[in-house]
C-alpha cells in the first residue's frame, strides 16, 4: 500500500535522504515501516534550513517537488500543483493531507486516489486569527475563513482526523463534521529514558522550549520569573526555540527592567535529538504557558526526559492531560505561572507523583504507537 502525505511545510533533499522539520519527520519515518512507499507532496528548498533538522534516509520515501524555485506567481504554481498531483493520482492508494494547508483544497480535487483523508492538527478555535483594521490581518481573516469553508467541503467525501479529542469536539460542534482521534508524536519509545524522581537543587532551572513569541505566555514566564526571585529562590530560565530579531529585542527589554539580564539565556533553535533531550535533562522544571495550542510535543518531550511540567490549560492539553500528570496555570496569569513553579519546588511527593504519571501516559503516544494507529486506521483494520 502506498501513502501520499500533503502538508505545508518544506523539504531539503541531498545525498543523505530527506530533510524535515521534527515533527513531519519522525511522523513519517515511523510511517515509512507500514507502507511500501511515501511520497511527500510538498515545496522543495534549494538550501537547507535551520529547522530541517530530522533526517529521513528511508528508500522508500520520496518527495514530489510541486514548487519551482523561480516561480512567483501563484497561477503558475497552482498549475504545477495540479499537474503533479494528477500524475500522482494513480501512484498511490492513500492521500493524507496534514493541516489546515494553504493548497488543501486543490491538492484534494486533484489528486484522484482510491482513498483521501485529512489530519487536522491543532485547534481551529485558537488558531483563529483577531480581525484588526490593517490589510496583513484582514487577509489572515479572510484566508482562515476561506480554509475553514474549505475543509467544510473536504469532509463531504473523505475521512476526517485530528489529533487530539479538543479538535475532534470543535469539528463537530462548530463545523458540524465527524471526526476520529489519531495522535501524533516525535518522540520515539528509544527517546525514554527510565523513570527517576529529579531532585530540584538551587540554582533552580526553568525551562521553555518551542516558538519564542507573544502567544507562547514567554512574556507572562519571564515576569513569572522575576517573581519566583523576589521570594527569595535562585532561579534561572533557558529559553531553547526560533526567535525574531524584534521581538527578542522586545524581550530584551523587558529582561533588563526587571534586572534579570543574568538569570535569562537565549539558546536559538536547537537540532530534535540529544542536543534538544540535553537541555531537558539539564532542567528541573518545564513550563509552557501557551494562550492557544493544539496538543505540543514538547510536553511529550519533557516527559520522556523527566522533568515535571507547568502549563496552560488550552487546546487538546487538557483532553489527553490531568491535575494527576501536570501542574495547570492559568493563561496570561504571571502570579498563578510563579505559584506552580513554588509548589514544584516545595512539594516533592507531589511533584514526582504527577512526573512518574505523566512518564507513564507518554509511553502510550510514542512515535510508533502513533504511527501504528494510522496505518490501522486509514487501511480499514478494526482496533
């Protein structure tokens, strides 16, 4: 059986395989052992990326390039897109698309498959964008209701997934379309390391890893810090992720009015895979106080790695995660942020109660597992 896998992301291809941002890679990696072949339908870089950083070196995944680096306009590009997707229509027996996408609608139309599904990963609540009078957030507007009527579309004649029970719940309730649970993960059953209660000592280690910007809570984390000090605990925050030049100049700023220009480090974006695990391992804490989310991985990550985690309530966290798993803060709340990190520090019992559960659950959404529960599910296997 043979899977075409669609999603917006984009594809380095040299000598070595394939390179992939983590979270597409790993997802198609443990794909790649279900499948005879996969084909990723997506944009092709002509150099490689700071966020390619999986590597897929499997003979039986292969890219098809719908993008022509010279290419500018989007007339010329929608024709290669349908192009390639026709050419494809009888290569393959399976069409995922993992979004929302840009291009979903016209790679659903023409890619003529025997079977088609779509993989809605995140929330479309949250990802809704603030309608502001300017013509960047009219447009984000505009699209998100345009991909939103078009998946309305999509789901009259394919099978609808998401990632987590939260997505599936708003598919229904908003959009009226029957959706089932597929997860999805990167980190892989070798990833975990074996259980063990982390001993919290002074300096205390904070970190925060993932997309360093406004709707990550990075703001309300840094000011959660300053208070976390101000009760007297030596306290220090790694924060491991991409960053704009302007608005970590922004964060800068905010660093030094509160005088913590010693106690917080910028690390950039850091390679998924023993360099990223030894950051975790080198932390006592995880906090992620997102305002939106989907379901992050890098809960996931923290848990295989043992380090207890703080975070927000919002998304599909809390349709797959308990108070008996994590600490919940609420959102855009610096002082509720600080008050989970102190009962972090101040209760041990509970803190490695809640670490040991969470370790546990995580084991059941490895990559593999993950992975297997696709490829039943697409190919019609009752589980």
């Amino acid at each position: 059986m043979k899977l075409l896998i669609h999603h917006h992301t984009s594809a380095y291809v040299d000598e070595n395989g394939i390179w992939l941002q983590s979270f597409i890679g790993s997802w198609v990696s443990e794909l790649s052992k279900y499948f005879s072949e996969i084909g990723l339908l997506t944009n092709v870089t002509s150099t490689k990326i700071e966020t390619q950083d999986y590597l897929v070196s499997k003979s039986n995944v292969v890219v098809h390039k719908y993008n022509n680096y010279n290419c500018k306009s989007r007339r010329k590009l929608n024709k290669n897109i349908i192009i390639t997707c026709r050419k494809l229509s009888f290569k393959y027996d399976i069409l995922i698309i993992r979004g929302i996408t840009p291009k979903q609608k016209i790679v659903f139309d023409n890619c003529r498959v025997n079977t088609k599904a779509f993989l809605l990963v995140g929330s479309i609540v949250d990802s809704k964008p603030v309608l502001k009078v300017n013509k960047r957030r009219i447009i984000e507007w505009f699209l998100y209701w345009v991909r939103i009527y078009q998946l309305k579309k999509i789901a009259k004649s394919s099978k609808i997934y998401a990632n987590s029970k939260a997505a599936v719940d708003e598919l229904l309730n908003l959009l009226n379309i029957k959706a089932s649970v597929i997860p999805t993960n990167t980190i892989s059953n070798t990833d975990f390391i074996p259980f063990k209660q982390k001993k919290i000592n002074s300096p205390i280690r904070l970190l925060f890893c993932g997309r360093v910007r406004e709707d990550k809570g990075i703001e309300d984390l840094i000011r959660a810090l300053s208070l976390v000090l101000g009760q007297g605990y030596f306290v220090n925050l790694e924060i491991v992720g991409d960053c704009s030049k302007s608005y970590k100049d922004k964060l800068r700023i905010l660093i030094e009015n509160l005088g913590l220009s010693s106690n917080v480090n910028f690390n950039g974006f850091v390679r998924f895979g023993e360099k990223l695990f030894d950051f975790y391992q080198a932390s006592d804490i995880y906090v992620l106080p997102s305002w939106h989310e989907g379901f992050p991985h890098s809960i996931w990550e923290a848990a295989a790695n043992c380090i207890p985690v703080i975070t927000t309530s919002v998304g599909g966290i809390p349709s797959i995660l308990g108070r008996k798993h994590v600490l919940f803060c609420r959102v855009k709340s610096s002082k509720d942020i600080a008050d989970c990190i102190i009962q972090t520090i101040e209760d041990p019992v509970a803190t490695c109660a809640r670490l040991e559960s969470l370790h546990s659950l995580a084991q059941n959404y490895s990559s593999e597992r993950c992975a297997e529960k696709m490829y039943n599910t697409v190919s019609g296997i009752d589980i």
